[in-house]
C-alpha cells in the first residue's frame, strides 16, 4: 500500500444552505477543508495510506477538524498540537452568472503561526512514497515557506516523490512573493499540476489565444505552458486541468498531462455543478493514485479528470468517491443512470 504525506491547512468552512447568500437566511453550515487535507481524503478513500500533517489546537474545534480526517480513515497522527485558533472560511456558493464567493478568516491560525521546529520530518516521511503540498501553504507566511523547504529537502532524503499544486491564491501573497518562494520550492518537485491561471500568475508563463473569462481555452497552448514549466524546473511531469467556465452552474472540464514526451488529453466532460470548492484538489488525488498505481499517461490524466469530475456532483471539500465509481466514469459511463 502506497503511503503519501500531505501538508497544509485545514479550516472551518461555514456555509449558507444550499445556494442562499451569506445570512438569506440565519443557518450557515459547519464543515472542514483544505486543499493538501482534500487530496488526503481522497487518497484514504482509495485504500493509501494517507497522512495528513498540520498544526491544530487542543481545543473542541480543533479536535473536530482531526475527526473529520480519521472519518475517512486519514492518518493524522503527525498532526501537530498547538496554537489558538482554526482558520475559517466563509463560502457563498454561486449559481448560472453569479459566482462563489469565499471570504476567509484565517489570520493567525494554529498553522499560520507554526514554528519550524514542530515538524520532524524525517521521522514523518519514514516509509512514505509521495509527498503533496500546494502553493496555499507558502502563502501563509514566510515561515510556512521555510517550513515547506525542510519538508522537501527532507522528502528529498528519502527519495520520496515530491507533488506541487501551484494554486496561487491572490488574497494570501502578491504575485512577486509567489514568484520567489515557488521558484525555490519547485527546485524539488517532480510533478506540477497548476491550471490555466497558475502558470501565469505565478511565473508569467500564459497559453495563447485563452480568454478564461469569456470561455474560450485553446488546448494547444496548455502543450507550450506545459513544456515552459518542465524545462524551467526539470519536473517529471506536469498536469493542467482546462476548465470553461460557461457560468457557475455549467462548466465544461478536462486535463492534459505532459511526461516529457507525450502530451495527453482527457476527454471533456460537462458539468452542472452541485460544489465546485475542492475540485482542483480531487484531480490532485486522483493523480497521485493514478501514477502510484503504475497507470500510463493517457490514463493517469483519464482517472484524475474523472474523479475531479465526480466532485463536482458532491458538496462540501471532500471527494467522497469510490476508486471502482471513477473507473466507471472514465471508461465511458457518464449517463447518470439509477444504480439498482
């Protein structure tokens, strides 16, 4: 059983019901996420060995937020104790052309005010196979960057396979700061998954004739982004998904995978979407189970498409999905049909 090490922030993710705006009515739902804590739930559903590192308090919340993990059989036992708050996030979720909105609340969390010295790597990556962490983390301030630095000199070590999910997120660092800190910490990483924003945003590498907005995506160009971010870095692979955004109900999805020689395309699926929050992070997970798996490139980028397909149909963060049900999807069977 493949063994993977996530890391990063899991928050408090409080929800109107349904698709109400924040206080249309006086409920708001109480849930856990996060982007590397998403990708190990979907790894632990798939039968890994899946253990997530964070820092939490000691208190109720925090506590529930390690619940919610073992519920999907996570490993959390690396989880750090400490701190005095769990980061939240608020979460509006939009309909036809009105967007989502996510308003976060995260300003000196239990994690966001980690130490270095909290995490002793070396003992967390015995046995590990895979590391995952995204550009959310570094984010957080410089020292989650040089915390994520130890992480992979130490993943390093051990020759376990580093995965990066760029994810630049322009509330948390300027596009200058995501520059510097990626630039070092991509020295590291083996495969890149980033989208058709990351790229640029991060390292000014742009797909042309691509309207984000306007739902225009040229496929050809995600091969040149792909090929710019691998001879940059010396990764092994690099993931894109493609998403046309049609509005917030409907998008269309797909992916591409770059090996250094092959560029490999999903197909396209059609998405009327019940929560697209985690979706970025289910293509990750299913990635890595993908290749861990030993699956080639055209159907490495078949099953991480699929799943992240399938989470798009599930509310809340996490994936709740079946190896055996991304299967089904990604060898053809998207009909929807009663299971009896």
């Amino acid at each position: 059983m493949a063994r993977v090490v996530t890391f990063g922030e899991i928050m408090l993710r409080l929800a109107p019901n349904g698709y109400y705006r924040f206080f249309q009515d006086d409920q708001l739902q109480a849930t856990f996420g996060g982007g590397e804590a998403n990708v190990s739930v979907s790894l632990a559903n798939y039968g890994f060995d899946s253990v997530y590192v964070t820092k939490l308090p000691a208190h109720a919340i925090g506590q529930a937020a390690v619940n919610s993990l073992r519920y999907f059989g996570v490993d959390t036992s690396k989880i750090v104790r400490g701190g005095d708050r769990v980061g939240i996030y608020f979460l509006e979720k939009g309909a036809s052309q009105r967007g989502s909105v996510c308003i976060y609340d995260r300003a000196h969390s239990a994690i966001q005010e980690a130490d270095p010295s909290d995490f002793d790597w070396n003992s967390i990556f015995e046995g590990a196979d895979w590391f995952h962490f995204t550009g959310i983390t570094p984010a957080l301030g410089a020292n989650l960057v040089e915390i994520c630095k130890q992480a992979c000199i130490a993943a390093k070590a051990k020759g376990v396979k580093i995965s990066c999910d760029l994810n630049y997120r322009g509330k948390l660092w300027t596009r200058a700061e995501a520059r510097e800190a990626m630039t070092e910490l991509c020295k590291y990483v083996d495969v890149c998954i980033s989208n058709e924003e990351d790229a640029k945003d991060v390292f000014g590498i742009e797909a042309e004739n691509t309207d984000i907005y306007g739902g225009k995506l040229n496929k050809e160009g995600y091969k040149s982004v792909a090929k710019q971010l691998a001879d940059k870095f010396g990764f092994e692979k690099v993931a894109i998904t493609l998403r046309t955004s049609i509005s917030a109900s409907d998008n269309d999805w797909a992916g591409m995978l770059y090996d250094g020689e092959n560029y490999c395309f999903s197909k396209e699926y059609h998405l009327r979407i019940v929560d697209r929050v985690g979706g970025g992070d289910s293509f990750g997970g299913g990635l890595i189970y993908a290749l861990l798996s030993g699956k080639d490139t055209q159907s490495a980028i078949d099953f991480a498409v699929a799943a992240s397909a399938l989470k798009h149909s599930i509310e809340g963060d996490f994936n709740r999905v079946s190896v055996a049900e991304i299967e089904k999807l990604a060898g053809g069977d998207g009909s929807g049909r009663v299971q009896r």
